[in-house]
C-alpha cells in the first residue's frame, strides 16, 4: 500500500492552546504514530515510557508519551513515538483508529470509517 500524505496539528493535552502545524504521510503498516522528538519538546510533552520495537533488522528503544493531533477538524490525543529530528512524521493505524479515519485508496486520501462498536 502506498504512502497518503496528510497534514496535522500537534498540541499539548495539559496546554492545548499552543500548536505546531506539520505535514507527514499515513502509513498504514505503521502500529505508532512517529513525531519529531524536538516537536513534542517544543510544545512541553514529556516522554511517560521507553519501548522497545523490531526495526531495521534489530531493535531500537524509543521514548513514547501521548500528544494530541488535529486532523481533518477532529481533535484526539494519541500515543507517539519520539522519533529521531531526521524522522519523517508519520501517522500509524493507531491514530487512524482512534479518529475513526481509514485510508481512500482510489483517492489517496483520508475519510472517516464504518465505526464498529464490538
């Protein structure tokens, strides 16, 4: 499947006053949302554990925390990697379930989903 690429708010859930606009890509083999740690430290938000993930080969430990993201005018608090400051920010299938969004193949888009409460 390939990339859509989406633009998003990023804001503090203690201080959601403050946001950061950024563009990235939905990656639907991606579990995690991914954002630029200097992004999240930036607005305040903290790292609230370390995990460890299979990557590349190996396995790398990244911090996680909880960021709230704006997309498509629905606002969600989310989980996130804080990734390295070369990362590409990318919005895992996480997020897209918990904004109740799926990927529009035909149009290379988002749209909301069929929500199914089982």
């Amino acid at each position: 499947m390939g990339f859509v690429k989406v633009r998003a708010s990023i804001f503090n859930p203690a201080a959601p006053e403050k946001t950061v606009e950024v563009d990235g890509i939905v990656d639907t083999e991606a579990i995690f949302t991914v954002i630029r740690k200097d992004i999240l430290e930036s607005l305040g938000i903290k790292p609230i554990d370390r995990m460890r993930f299979k990557a590349f080969g190996g396995y790398v430990e990244h911090d996680v925390g909880e960021a709230g993201l704006v997309i498509m005018g629905k606002k969600r608090v989310v989980p996130v990697i804080f990734g390295e400051t070369e990362d590409t920010i990318v919005i895992g299938v996480t997020a897209l379930e918990i904004f109740g969004l799926e990927v529009d193949l035909v149009r290379g888009t988002l749209k909301e989903t069929e929500l199914l409460l089982l």
